[in-house]
C-alpha cells in the first residue's frame, strides 16, 4: 500500500472517529440540559459544532487526494 492509500484509510479513520464523537457531544448536551446545566451543555454543543467544522475539514482532504 502506497503512501496515499494509507492517507486515505487514515483519512477515513479520523471521519469515522469524529462521528462518533460528535454522537456522544449530542447525547451528552441533552443529558447536560435535562439536568438544568445549561451553561456546560451550550459548550458542549459548541464542540459538537467545532467537530462537525473539523470533520468536513478531513472530508475535503480525502477527496483532495489523487
């Protein structure tokens, strides 16, 4: 396997890992909220919005590689 072929699965590694991080950050904010912790569960969602920024990141790498 060449150099970009390792990228790619990388790549698509670091996608996968993210969604299922971004999953969890969901849960987690709604969980935050119905426990009336507003405040925590805004940054939560923050960084779920921050993740979703940094996935479409890795996307667009995976198919800037030929």
């Amino acid at each position: 396997m060449d150099f970009t072929e390792k990228a790619k699965v990388r790549l698509e590694h670091w996608i996968s890992h993210n969604e299922h991080h971004l999953e969890e950050y969901e849960m987690f904010a709604e969980q935050l909220e119905e426990a009336n912790q507003k405040e925590s569960a805004k940054y939560i969602r923050e960084m779920a919005e921050l993740t979703k920024k940094s996935t479409e990141s890795l996307r667009k790498a995976l198919q800037a590689l030929h």
